[in-house]
C-alpha cells in the first residue's frame, strides 16, 4: 500500500466519526506535510470501500470510516 493509502487508513482508524473525502484529505496533507490530490484520496476511499480485504467502510453518501474489526 502507498504513503497516501496508507495515511488515509490510519486517519480513518483514528476518527470518531465517518469523514468526507476532502476532510481525509486535508487531515493526510497535515500529516504528511505536502499537497495530496483530491483524485487520489477520492478514488481510493471508493475503491476500498468495495475491496472486503480492504479496512474502509462507506457508511453514507462520501462518508467513510474504518471497518470494525471482529
């Protein structure tokens, strides 16, 4: 998985509550300390939430957070 992938899942395991694309992406510009495209972030938050092996859940429309694990 990538620098970016990687920090948009522990942001998302970090939240309290499902998160915005945007919201994901300022927090992942913050702690990297450099510009992330929006495409990016956007893109990966869909196509994860659709991978079962992957720990991203949409929990309503642009919203998402991190599976629950059993």
């Amino acid at each position: 998985m990538g620098v970016i992938q990687g920090a948009v899942v522990d942001i998302l395991k970090a939240a309290a509550e499902p998160l915005r694309p945007r919201e994901v992406r300022v927090l992942v510009e913050e702690l990297l300390n450099r510009p992330v495209s929006q495409d990016t972030v956007s893109s990966f938050l869909s196509v994860a939430a659709r991978q079962p092996h992957l720990p991203i859940e949409r929990t309503g429309p642009s919203l998402y957070i991190a599976r629950k694990c059993d």
